[in-house]
C-alpha cells in the first residue's frame, strides 16, 4: 500500500465521517437484518476464501440472510477506508489488527466489541493471546478474534540430508555450517522474500536476538537504532548471515511467493513462513517438513531458537454492522459454533484464534499438530514488530529491511536506514 494513498484515506475519513456514519451499505438505510455485506483480503481460490465462502452459504440457508462477500486482496484497509467516505462500507470486514484498522476505532469506522464478546459467550473460548492482541491499551477490543497463526522456520529433512545434515540446525554456528554444506550440494539455503514483508519479519526476528522483549517492543516503536548497542549487535548478526549466503540468492528481490515457489521446489532447505501456508504444501512433501526456529547465537536473550504466533483475520463490526446488529450477532455464532471452526481446520488447514488441544486435530494433518503440539515447547516467541512499529511507517520499513538484504550495506548504514525513517 502506499503511503501517500495511506495518508489520503486517514484525512478523508475524519473529514466525512459524519456522512459515513449516517449511511449504510447498499441501499439499506434501515438497519434491515436480512443480509450482510463481508470484506475480506480472502480469494475465492485459496483454500480459507473457499472454506470462507461455503461455510457462508450454509448461514445463509439456515438464516435467510445473504452475504455479498467482497474481496480487497492486500489493499483492503484503502478499499474500506474509501468506502467508509462514500458512505458504503461493508458491515463486517475480516482483516488483521495491524496498520491502519488500529486507527479505526477512534475514526469512528468500526464499533469496540468487548461487550459482544461477553455477552455472547465467546470470551472462554478464545485464547489468552488473542484477547490479548485485539484489545487496546483503553480496555476497547477491535473485532472478534478468528483465525491464529505459527510463524515457525520450515526444514525441508530431505534436502537437509543430502547435505550430510542429520537435524535442523538450533545455533547459528550450525546454521552457517549447514549454509556451507547446501551451497556445496547446490541447494539454496534459506529462502526468503527480502523485498516483502516475510523478509522484514525475519530481519526484525533476527536483529532482536539479544534484547529482552521489552527492549524490543521500545526499538521498534521508538527508533534510535544506531545508539542501542544491543541492537547493533543484532543487526551485525544480521550481516553476517547475510554476508554467509545463510540466504538465497538474490533474496533483496525475492518476495513471499517466490520464497514459497522455491521451497516447494525443492530449490532452498529453509524458509520462514506462517502456517497459512500449510493449505499449499503439496502432499509428496508433507513428510519431509520439520518446523522449528531460528537458530540463536551465543549470548542471545533467548534460550531457545525463535518463532513468532498470534492471531491474523477476525471480524470488525463497521458502523452500519452495528444497526444490523442481530444479524451481525448470528453471523459471529455462526461463524464460532465448533462444527464451523472444525471446517477452517480440516479443508484449510487452519490454525484458529480459540482454545484446542492438539490431540483432537485430525490424524490427516500431521503440520497442524506439529505446530500446536511440538512447536510451543521447541521455540521461544520473539517480539512480533507489527504491534508495536507505529502504522504510518510500516510500509517504510519493509523497505528499509530490503535495504538491509542488499550486499555490501554495514549495520552502521543499516541503522541508519531504520533511524532517518523513524525520525522523518
């Protein structure tokens, strides 16, 4: 998204949110419940925008009321923000609570719903950390927690071996060991999208190795880099991986479907990837996968290699939502009733924002366990930057880490980088 379309959209809504406010999507201006509008970044081909769609029609044959479901893709925030000034926002939208939507409550856009939460018995069901994540530091929850996510580091065991690398290496000696010994074989050694955001994720995973996580929650949302010490070892770190060709070839221009492309190709033994990607493993190599973490190096703060979880998608009431409020009430129940969640599990492979044990998943999804059941005990979380890096400058820092996957850049020009866009 860019960021003059950002700051288009953030003067808009204050300037016309009166008129916003009092229109409804469609042309319902009645708060009339016999059908809901849902904007959602989920294509109607991917395996949660199908599950998403037929779980829809099934409300719908049950209730009666119809669901237009749109699609933004990665630009749903402006889409939203735009419709809002139009006076035709969607009555629910399914996004994560990152970036701009942290700004919709104060505008107005979207009502706080911790008190749906309760009085519809959702509160037990849902994970400490979701609740966690989607309420603000004034008690005010944005949306309904949905979906959940692993962030873990993906081993291809096969193409490990054919290095001479028996396991997943844990430290960063045995990482560069095993960079060396891939390269040898021709393998890539970590795919990853240096020019996206998978390739900001791990940068910031990496660069906060010897920081306590409230050092680093201060750094990402402060700045001042290039003074902090600990941060400047990290970041050294970062070189020196980089400048060990730990990462595949040409990773500055590698983005997130390209980094996937090459894993599932069997081209790179690594890539660090969320579990929404489990839907897209193909079958063949479901068995060569371990998950784990980033290995750490001497002196890290953490004691174990490193993964990042939370939640993604969940469900934002917009102002005309809230005059469908019944409507909108039997769409969320709906959506929450076991046999629903169970549906998201099994045909996408999806980790959810709710209460599970792991011995209940299906035996036919062998990574869904994997990461609800072994995972949580083999890694420590690190500190997840989107929480905490103000909105107006994440797509900058995305950049700032393509930046930093470039050859020659030292961490002096690094933190530099990082300084003069937190400071501008």
């Amino acid at each position: 998204m860019k960021l003059a379309s950002r700051r288009i959209a953030a003067l808009l809504i204050p300037l016309l949110l009166v008129t916003s406010a009092a229109a409804c999507s469609g042309d319902d201006e009645s708060g009339d419940s016999t059908s809901l509008t849902l904007l959602t970044p989920a294509a109607a081909s991917s395996a949660g925008g199908q599950v998403l769609r037929s779980v829809i029609e099934g409300f719908t044959t049950e209730t009666g009321i119809q669901v237009q479901v749109d699609t933004a893709g990665e630009d749903l925030p402006t889409v939203f923000e735009t419709s809002v000034a139009a006076g035709k926002q969607a009555d629910i939208v399914h996004i994560n609570p990152v970036d701009k939507p942290l700004t919709w409550i104060d505008n107005s856009v979207v009502v706080p719903v911790e008190s749906y939460v309760d009085e519809w018995g959702l509160r037990d069901r849902l994970t400490a950390g979701a609740i966690d994540e989607w309420t603000r530091a004034d008690g005010k929850m944005q949306g309904f927690p949905f979906e959940g996510y692993q962030w873990p580091i993906w081993y291809n065991k096969t193409l490990l071996a054919k290095a001479g690398i028996t396991d997943p290496p844990a430290t960063v000696d045995q990482l560069l060991d095993a960079a060396t010994k891939l390269r040898a074989a021709g393998i890539q050694p970590m795919a990853v999208g240096g020019n996206d955001w998978t390739g900001q994720k791990l940068f910031f995973q990496i660069i906060q190795s010897y920081l306590s996580a409230d050092a680093a929650k201060e750094a990402f949302a402060k700045g001042g880099w290039c003074g902090n010490p600990s941060l400047m070892k990290g970041i050294e770190l970062f070189t020196s991986l980089r400048d060990a060709k730990v990462f595949g070839d040409n990773a500055e221009g590698f983005t997130a479907q390209s980094m996937v492309a090459d894993f599932f190709g069997k081209k790179a033994a690594m890539m660090p990837a969320g579990t929404w990607e489990f839907a897209q493993v193909p079958k063949e190599m479901v068995g060569d996968i371990a998950l784990g973490g980033m290995p750490l190096p001497s002196g890290a703060t953490f004691a174990k290699p490193t993964a990042y979880e939370g939640t993604s998608n969940g469900f934002w009431v917009s102002q005309n939502g809230a005059k469908k409020l019944d409507a909108v009430r039997k769409f969320v129940e709906y959506m929450y009733r076991p046999e629903t969640v169970a549906t998201f599990v099994k045909d996408a492979s999806m980790i959810m924002a709710l209460k599970a044990d792991a011995s209940t998943l299906p035996d036919d999804q062998p990574l869904l366990k994997a990461a609800q059941g072994e995972l949580p005990t083999a890694v420590d979380y690190a500190v997840l930057p989107d929480r905490y890096v103000p909105g107006s400058l994440s797509q900058s820092v995305i950049r700032d880490a393509a930046v930093a996957f470039t050859a020659g850049k030292s961490a002096t020009d690094i933190c530099g980088t990082f300084d003069k866009t937190y400071k501008g």
